[in-house]
C-alpha cells in the first residue's frame, strides 16, 4: 500500500510540472537558457546512471544477459520509434496546420506522460527511494520538455489560460501510467521483469539522443566544464544510491 502511495504523490507532483510554462514568463530569454541547460545535464547524468547502476544489474537478477541486452534495445528502439512518431509533421507545400499540429503535440504528449507514470511505478518497485530519484530525474527532464509544449500551444493560438490547463490535463496520464504499471508489475512478474530492461533502454535513449546532444552545444570552456561536471554528479547521485542500497 506505501508503494501505490509514493507512485500516485510521484506522478501527480510530475503533473504538476507543466504548470512550468507560465513561469518562463518571469525570466529573461538568456537566464532561462542557462538554467536549463544545467537541470538538462543534471538529468542525463542521472538517467545512464539509472539505467545502468540500477534498471539493468536489476533485470540480470531476472534475465540472462542476453535476455536483459536484447529488453534493453527493445526499449531503446521503442523510445526512438515513439519520438519519430510525435515528431512527425503533416505539411503540404510548404504550408503547415499550426493549430493541427498543436493537437497533435497534447496526443503526444499524452502518451510520454503515461510511459513515464509506468517507469515511475516499476523504479519504486523496485525501491522506494530508487523511486524518488527517478521521479526526480523525470520532473528535470520534463521541465524543459514542458516548457517547450506550452510554447508550441501557444503559437498554435490557444490563449495562456487554456494551454495550462490543457497541458496539465495531458500530464495527468502519467497517474493512469502509474496505476497501470503498479497493477500490472503486481499481478505479473514477467510485466515486473520485462518493465525494468525496458526502462533501462528508455532511459539511455533519453539521455544520448534528445539530452547529451544539448549539452555538447555547449561552446566555451568555463560553461562546458560546468555542465560535464553536473552531468557526472548525476551519476554519481545514482551511484551513491546504488552503493546506500547495497548496505
């Protein structure tokens, strides 16, 4: 019963999230920019180190290596089958249905929130505090995703007012992913073993295809340091728990 709780407080708090836009509203451009780059290295740092320290020496409790290797890439090819999907635009000669297309951004959205509710529930299947972490590590790598929602609805010509609440209400699928993946991982241990590979290839997909790319954006010598340093204290944050959880 304590793990259901941590899960629906976890993904509701992540829900809460794409109230985050409206706050861009307070910062200037430049600011905004350096804060996130450092919360983006932050949280892939710490999503290899989930993958690797946790999800994946997890599922070898479960799986050969050879089963765990092959779950992994099918969780990593399925993340970059997802993304090729919500990223896909419909245009016609150069002319685009803006307001289409901010439609299509809330469906997908809908479907990443829900798949991060699941991987929220196996982490604190397997471990309460691993559970936090991991929501923690979402909650950064959403900001800047979200962020970047409520622009796109936006300009697709919905008021502030109505892209808030139409972006929290897409965040909220990331409860029912949630509940799901408690009550599945529950009442099915090859679900319980199959999501942990899984998440492990979400989570590497995440962090060398969509976050480390933004980081090595990164030009001068003082800032690039700045954002490897943070991106190796995020795995070393996932480390510490490891070896806390080892004891």
């Amino acid at each position: 019963m304590e793990t259901i709780f941590w899960i629906l407080i976890s993904t509701f708090a992540i829900s809460l999230i794409s109230f985050v836009g409206v706050v861009t509203l307070l910062f200037k451009e430049k600011l905004l920019n350096k804060m996130l780059m450092v919360m983006v290295a932050l949280s892939a740092g710490a999503l290899m180190g989930g993958a690797f320290l946790h999800l994946i020496p997890e599922s070898l409790e479960l799986y050969n290596i050879s089963e765990a290797a092959l779950l992994v890439l099918v969780g990593f090819s399925s993340f970059f089958l997802i993304e090729k999907i919500l990223h896909w635009r419909h245009c016609h000669e150069g002319k685009c249905a803006i307001h289409t297309f901010a439609y299509m951004n809330l469906v997908g959205d809908c479907v990443h929130n829900f798949i991060d509710g699941m991987i929220i529930a196996a982490s604190f299947l397997v471990d309460i505090n691993f559970g936090i972490v991991t929501t923690f590590m979402i909650a950064v790598h959403e900001i800047p995703q979200e962020i970047g929602d409520f622009g796109v609805l936006i300009y697709g010509g919905f008021k502030k007012s109505r892209a808030l609440f139409m972006n929290f209400l897409t965040a909220l699928t990331a409860v029912f992913g949630g509940l799901l993946g408690y009550f599945l991982a529950s009442s099915s241990s090859w679900f319980m073993a199959s999501l942990l590979p899984f998440a492990a290839g979400g989570f590497i997909y995440i962090a060398a295809s969509d976050l480390i790319p933004e980081i090595r954006k990164e030009q001068g010598l003082k800032r690039s340091l700045l954002v490897y340093s943070v991106f190796l204290i995020g795995i070393l944050i996932m480390l510490a728990m490891r070896m806390m959880g080892a004891e």
